[in-house]
C-alpha cells in the first residue's frame, strides 16, 4: 500500500457546550471536548477500572452551527475525522502543541424527542393523565409494500 490513512472514529458525550468563533468572511469554527471511556477489570486486583479520555474537537462552518444549535453538554455523538496537531507559541514565549479532531461528519446519538417525553412523564402528577399525542402524525398510506 503506497498511500496514507489519517482516520478517527469516535463515540463519546460531549463535556461542555459547544464554543464558537466566528470569521470577517462568515466562515465559523464550533470546538468542544469529546469524552471517550475504557473500562476493564483488573487481573491481579479483580477491581473494575474506568480510564476517561478527552479528545478536542473542531467542526466548521455549517457543520459547527448544527452543532451549536443542536447539541449540549453530557449528549452522547458519533464523531469521523482526522488527527491534526497544530504548534503554537504561548504568552511566554514557550512552543506549544495541541492535538485536536478535525471532524469531517457526525452523528447525533442522543435521542431529544425521548428525553424530552422521559421528563415530560416525570413531571406529571396525576396517574389517569393521557400520553401526548406524537409529534410525527403518520404519512397517509399509498399503496407501496415497500419494506422501509
């Protein structure tokens, strides 16, 4: 194989709210931390051991608004991209390096219409109260016995 492969694939809940920077030519950047886990059990100790992982992610321009609009600090997501490491010089003087996802697709795993019902049903008080009505009325039948 003569070429290169530079791909990510992670799942993981998101650690904070998603931060964005705006461009003079209306070109955007959304960034947030992506918490990946690995949990094993020790051999020698039987104990259950839990290592978090903290990935940067960096989203742009439509991508990062949909992130933005749509997603929120603990929400489960799919991320693909590639690892980039950029060098930079701090405030005094010294190189830095920061190794951060360059995210070329996602998916929202967090299902909102499921929690937004969970809450809705904890908060009632009364047990006789009626399931609300769903938001997605079914299309009107044509005819097709398509399988999807």
């Amino acid at each position: 194989m003569s070429g290169t492969l530079n791909k990510v694939m992670l799942i993981g809940h998101l650690g904070d709210e998603v931060k964005m920077h705006y461009f003079d030519d209306k070109n955007c950047v959304g960034r947030f931390p992506l918490a990946t886990n690995e949990t094993y059990t020790n051999k020698q100790t039987n104990e259950r051991v839990s290592n978090t992982e903290w990935h940067n992610i960096v989203v742009r321009n439509k991508g990062a608004e949909i992130c933005e609009k749509y997603l929120t600090k603990g929400d489960k997501v799919y991320i693909e991209g590639r690892i980039k490491t950029r060098k930079w010089t701090d405030d005094k003087g010294m190189e830095r390096y920061s190794t951060e996802i360059q995210c070329t697709d996602f998916t929202f795993l967090t299902n909102k219409n499921e929690q937004n019902q969970d809450s809705a049903q904890q908060q009632r008080t009364e047990p006789s109260a009626s399931k609300p009505s769903s938001v997605n009325e079914p299309i009107e039948d044509d005819g097709d016995d398509l399988p999807f």
